[in-house]
C-alpha cells in the first residue's frame, strides 16, 4: 500500500486530448492502486463545473475564480499536489504569471510535484520577432516560477526537456508519457491484415508539424522502399488541423510511386487502436529525441509498432542525444535501418505503459515523503 493517499492534479484546461487525457487517466489508474485522486483545472471557458469519472473527481474553473480553485484545493488537503504543465494551457499566450503566487502559497502548505510537457517556444533560424520575444518571455517566467515555488519534484517527459532544464540550472527526472490510445481487445480489425509480403502498410496518426519537410520525407521514404523491395500503404488518422497541404502532397505523391493512400481522419480511439495494430510500422514529423513528448509515438509504441522520425534534430546547443533504442528511427540518420525494417518490420506485441507509469510516479512521490 502507497504512503501517499490523496493527490490533486492541476491542468489549465479539460477540453478532451493531450494533457488532459493524459492526467484524467493517470488519475484514474491511481485510483485503482488506492490512492484518492483529484483533478483541478484553473482555465476553463466554461464556469465551475463538477462531474466524477471513474472514481475520480474533476472540477473545472475558469481563471478569473482560480483562487476559488485554491480554497477547494486546501480543503480537499491533498499529500501532494501535481502541476500538469502547458504554457499555453493556462494562458492563450502561454504567459502564467497569475499561476506564480497561486502556487507560491500552496507550496507552503503541500508538497508539489511538476510535470513539464511542454516548455517555452524555441523558435528556429530565420522565426519572427515576436516569437522569438514569447520565447524568452515565456522561459524567464518558467525560470521565476520554479525559484518561487522552489518544487520538491521537478520531471518532464523526454532527455531535450531534462537537458533545457539542466542548463537553466533546474534539476529534473525523466517520467515517460503513456500512450494516449488505449489498445483496445478485439479480433476485429478495422482494416483487414495485409496478406501481401512485399506491402507495407505505415500509419500517419493525428496532425503534423507545419515545417515538416514533406518532399524531402517522401522521396528518403521511396528510396528506402525500392531499396527494401517493397511498396507502402500511408494511411492518415485523426484530426489533422494544420496539414492539409501535406496531405495532398502525400496522396499524390502515393499516386505516381504506385503505392496505395488512405486518409480516414478523426475516429473513435477504438478504430485508431484497430488501425495501429494492423499496421507495419508508424510514422511521425518529429525527430527522435522528441519522440517521449509526442502521445501519439508512445500510442504506436505500445502497439508494437516502430515509429520512423522524419522530423530535424533540436537545435540547442551543445545538446547530445544519447541515442537509446525507444524503438524509433530517423528517417534521415538511420536509412539503412529503415531499410532493414521495411524488408522484415519487427512488430512486437501491444504493452500499455500506463501501469507501469503511474507505479513509477508514486515512488518518486514516496521518495520525497
């Protein structure tokens, strides 16, 4: 049985996907190893709203009444209260100052674990101005934040974000994300198990990044597929907000390498498990230092999927990813490798992470009780 009994979760918003998804579940797994749950969001359009899922109560504030959110949070007295941390979660432009004195006065009262999922804007070579004004913005109030609330744990999701925050001064632990598709039990696929040896079927889930360099992606991508003797299937999933432009690209791309193309858009996260367990191998616009921050990879992941990267590589400095195998590979740095696993992929079976996740959270919350 776990020391710590009672942890409130603190999110900018519950709007379904991403952070949100993530922290009711955690919650909710949480719940289940005895521990009571909250979960708290200071940034909502909507005003107070109460609703219990699974165990689990959620109450949802709007900002101008986070102080409301605060007297219900020392009420409730939790052990340990956990910061799920989205800039732009809490504000439109990811500028929280209304957070710092917030929390600077339940520190004094509770201990507090943050979960960074996202830091500030680093803006690339040639970016504008004003992003590159948020971005410093936004890292001088992360910086003053941390000072101020002086947190007793500090964790974030990938080794970019441990090194960011390493330089910055602030000591932080990786906790790896869980997917955030739960695999789903069935014998009945949504897309019928390709029977063809020299088919490869690649899963392109949820939108992608603006810059992704898509020419350049394909035509690596046909050169490993010639070289591997064999002809892809890309199939696009999820809501896709920004790539439109990618996708007519991709699909007549598809069209005169004579590969097949299917863009099935937004499903149910059942159709979306269906869709990755009877896929080849995944695909994503990240690089693969990136790949523990990205959802949607750890969903392919614990699906048993390997998630080629075709995204470019951070660009800190004096950054030095430490290459471990997290069953991803870049497109651009690791060809032959994806050579070789277009020739055989080496799907694995499904394994949801989250169990494991939710016992390491607890023990670093233990180590520091």
């Amino acid at each position: 049985m776990s020391r710590v009994k009672r942890i409130a979760f603190v999110c900018g918003r519950f709007d379904g996907g991403g952070v949100s998804d993530y922290t009711q579940r955690l919650a909710q797994t949480l719940h289940g190893m005895g521990c009571e749950c909250l979960c708290v969001s200071l940034n909502e359009k909507q005003g107070e709203q109460v609703a219990d899922r699974n165990g689990v109560r959620i109450v949802r504030y709007k900002r101008e009444a986070a102080r409301d959110a605060i007297a219900y949070l020392r009420e409730w007295n939790p052990d340990w209260i956990s910061l799920q941390f989205v800039s732009f979660a809490f504000h439109e432009k990811g500028l929280f100052r209304y957070l710092i004195p917030l929390f600077r006065e339940l520190g004094r009262r509770y201990k507090i674990h943050i979960m960074f999922h996202e830091l500030w804007v680093r803006p690339g070579k040639g970016a504008p101005a004003k992003h590159v004004l948020l971005g410093w913005l936004q890292k001088r109030l992360i910086l003053a934040a941390l000072r101020t609330w002086q947190p007793n744990i500090v964790q974030t999701s990938n080794p970019l974000y441990r090194f960011m925050l390493g330089d910055a001064g602030i000591q932080a632990d990786e906790l790896p994300l869980f997917g955030n598709i739960p695999i789903v039990n069935t014998d009945a696929p949504l897309i019928e198990p390709e029977r063809s040896e020299s088919l490869r079927r690649i899963l392109l889930p949820f939108s992608q990044s603006k810059n992704w360099n898509i020419r350049a992606t394909m035509e690596i991508l046909k050169q490993c597929a010639d070289n591997a003797g064999v002809t892809l299937e890309i199939i696009q999933v999820g809501l896709d907000r920004d790539g439109e432009r990618h996708w007519k690209f991709i699909k007549e791309f598809c069209r005169s390498a004579g590969w097949q193309f299917r863009q099935l858009g937004p499903l149910k996260a059942d159709d979306l498990s269906r869709c990755m367990l009877t896929a080849h191998l995944g695909m994503n616009s990240i690089h693969k230092e990136m790949a523990g921050r990205s959802g949607a990879v750890v969903s392919m992941r614990e699906h048993g999927l390997t998630v080629i990267c075709a995204g470019p590589p951070a660009s800190e400095k004096e950054y030095q990813f430490n290459d471990l195998d997290n069953g991803t590979l870049s497109l651009f740095e690791d060809t032959a490798a994806c050579v070789a696993e277009l020739k055989k992929p080496s799907k694995k079976p499904p394994e949801p992470k989250l169990p494991q996740v939710a016992e390491q959270f607890v023990r670093s919350l233990e180590n520091h009780t």
